[in-house]
C-alpha cells in the first residue's frame, strides 16, 4: 500500500526553484555567483543547464569559502558496518531483504575487535551502520556497540534504522554524538516504488527522523539524497531546503550533507537518472557557496581521482579506508559482501600523503569526547568563541 504523502511539506517545497533552474540564463549564474548571501534561487541558478560553463568561477568560490570555514583540513571518519540483517526492500541496495546474501551481525567480541583495529590505524570518529531493526541488531544492540565505540573513539555517530526521540536518548546516553540518515529522493512517488516494502516506506517518518535526533541531543545530523535516482536539481534543492530547516529549527544543531552517488552492488539496480563527475563536483561547489559554514562529506564510493580534485574544493571531511561488508576490517573473516563497491581503495597513509601533497592536512579528532560527559563545557567554548 502506497503511503506516499500527496505533496511536500511546505517547507520543502521546490517548485518555485525548479522553475528558476528550468529559466536561468548566463546572468542569473553570474548574479548568483556574485550574491553576498546566497539561497535557493542562487543553487537553482547555479544548477542549471546555464549554470554548466560557470563550473571554474563557482569552484574558486568553493575554494575560498572552504578555506574560510575549515582551514586548510580535511576531518576523516571510517564506516563500520555491525549488520547486514534488513526486512526492507529498497530496489538500489545489496542488504535489501529478497537478496540471497550470507547475513550476520557483529557479536560483541567482534565489535571490540573492529573498533580496535580501527583505533590503531588512528581514526578518533566512526560511524556505526546497521540495516533496519530486526532482532539481530536492535536498540539494545546499538546502544551497545556505541557504549563499546564511545570507550575508544571521540566521536561516535550512527548510521542505522530511524528511532523515536526517546531511542535517540537513549543512544545519546551511551555517547552516540551524530545521527545520518539519508532522504534518498526527495520525490515521494518514487521513493514509494523504490522502497517496495518495509518500515522504510514511510516517507514522512524518514524525513522527519533528524529533527527526532537532534531534539534528544544529538550534536549532528547527517543528511543526503542517494545521486542517480532521481532529477539531480529536484533532490539538490530539497536537499538543501531540508538543511536550512533544520538549522532554522535547531540553532544549535550541527548539520552535514553527503553527496553519494549509486555504485553497483549486488542486485544489479541501475541508475535511472546517472549524474557524471562534472555534475557532482558542480552540486558540490553550489552547496559550499549556499551553505559555507556547513560539513560536506564524500566518502570512498567515489575514486581517488575525483575524490583529490574536490578535497578543500568544497569537500572538508572523508572516509577513508572503507569496508562495506560486515566485520570487513577483519580480512580473515571478511565475506566480501558489501552494501555497494569502495571506489577508492587507497590505504590511510597514502591518501593522508595525497593531501599533504594539496596542502591540506588530515584531522582525525574534531571533538573531545569530554564535551560527551560534560556539555557545560561545550557551551562555555560557544560562549567565548561567539
Ligand atoms: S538501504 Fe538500508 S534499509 Fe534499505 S535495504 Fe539497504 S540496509 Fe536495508
């Protein structure tokens, strides 16, 4: 049964922008990329057909821009997946529940493995990925695997299946510090076919899901539509109409936006709407400009070519050393089923020099875990620094 809402939220709606991206002439891009204070007309602009022979102009914007908020880093996170056990069927993904893949979840000796592996490489933030709640991998198990996280890491965010705001306080408790939880499409007809069964039906539920983390005390949210799927401008725009509500409604959140685009994975989805490097580093670019002080993060589904050419280039956090598969830091016990193909298979050390080379450094700790414990602190540093 269909549960797609008839229309958008009010504040989502990009009608209006979409016709400013369907319009735009050369001008509009140039009055865009000139605008002090730039917002959805100036991305509608930026993104348009129009908006293709400006991509050097807006990427030294980005550059700039990038620079000024983030200095000359790059802050870096590992994935860990904990599960692959999934009773949703969303048509795009290899853990979709009709796929005939060996499933398991990480025991708790196995976790305290992984994360130890991860803590010697150096990485001070993880993100803990579990498909939807079965009783294999359910609150209590994450809360868990977190509690065992938030002992060796600073920060610890998950990526898992949408809670109420009491769950997320509980996650918070165990020194969970950070909430992604991708839209997919912004379009909800199609979100509805895509996701052809399960609790992840529910387009409302979903997009409502971050301010439900945010209100427990989550210190950030991670946002992003899954690139292929969809218009490209029509899941842009949302995208962003989505963060700017966000940081409307809570001030004080942290919100990032990741820009992952469909890889092959088992199941053999196609990409119904591709978009190719040129459009991905134009969307990157447009959301720096419109959204400066806020995280953009690309992961290792994209190549290392294309991932060097964006870093500081808009781009100021990565993953890095990625595995996709359950338990997948573990080579012995790796299955080699992973939730989509690394694109870029490049080890710590020698994507850490492929930065120092662009004169940017690596950052593996961007937060105290102490401010976990004692908030307090946290507001004061606010205080000062405001
Ligand atoms: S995208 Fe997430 S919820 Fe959907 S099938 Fe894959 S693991 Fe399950």
């Amino acid at each position: 049964m269909s549960t797609a809402p008839a229309a958008l939220p009010a504040w989502l709606d990009p009608t209006p922008w979409l016709a400013v991206a369907a319009t735009a002439r050369p001008a509009d891009v140039e009055a865009a990329l000139a605008c002090e204070n730039p917002g959805a007309r100036e991305l509608a602009a930026m993104l348009s057909p129009a908006g293709e022979a400006y991509l050097e102009a807006m990427a030294q914007r980005a550059r700039a821009l990038t620079r000024r908020h983030f200095g000359d880093t790059i802050t870096l996170y590992v994935p860990l997946y904990l599960s692959n056990f999934c009773s949703n069927g969303c048509a795009y993904c290899a853990f979709a529940a009709d796929r005939r893949i060996p499933r398991r979840a990480l025991t708790p000796a196995e976790i305290d493995h992984e994360l130890d592996a991860l803590a010697s490489l150096g990485f001070e933030e993880v993100l803990l990925l579990t498909g939807e709640r079965t009783p294999q991998a359910d609150l209590d198990y994450l809360a868990e695997a977190v509690r065992r996280a938030a002992r060796r890491f600073h920060q610890v965010a998950v990526e898992a299946f949408p809670m109420s705001t009491d769950e997320y306080r509980v996650l918070v408790d165990a020194g969970c510090t950070g909430v992604t939880v991708y839209q997919e499409t912004y379009e909800p007809r199609l979100y509805d076919r895509l996701h052809r069964w399960g609790p992840k039906k529910d387009f409302l539920a979903r997009l409502e899901t971050p301010s439900r983390a945010l209100r427990a005390g989550v210190h950030s949210v991670g946002l992003g539509a899954l690139l292929g799927l969809h218009d490209p401008i029509h899941d842009a725009l949302c995208l962003y109409l989505h963060a700017r509500h966000l940081l409307r409604e809570h001030w004080r959140a942290g919100v990032a936006l990741s820009f992952p685009r469909l890889r092959p994975q088992a199941g053999d989805f196609t990409a119904p709407c591709p978009i190719d490097d040129a459009w991905l580093a134009r969307l990157i670019c447009a959301c720096r400009i419109c959204l400066p002080e806020v995280p953009l993060l690309l992961s290792t589904r994209e190549s290392a070519a294309f991932r060097d050419g964006m870093a500081g280039l808009g781009i100021s956090k990565m993953s890095i050393a990625s595995r996709t598969t359950v338990g997948g830091y573990d080579r012995e016990r790796d299955d080699g089923v992973g939730q989509f193909e690394v694109n870029d298979h490049r080890d710590i050390d020698t994507f850490c020099a492929s930065l120092r080379a662009r004169h940017l450094q690596p950052v593996f700790k961007s937060w105290d875990a102490s401010y976990r414990e004692h908030p307090q602190d946290l507001d004061t540093l606010t205080a000062h620094a405001g």
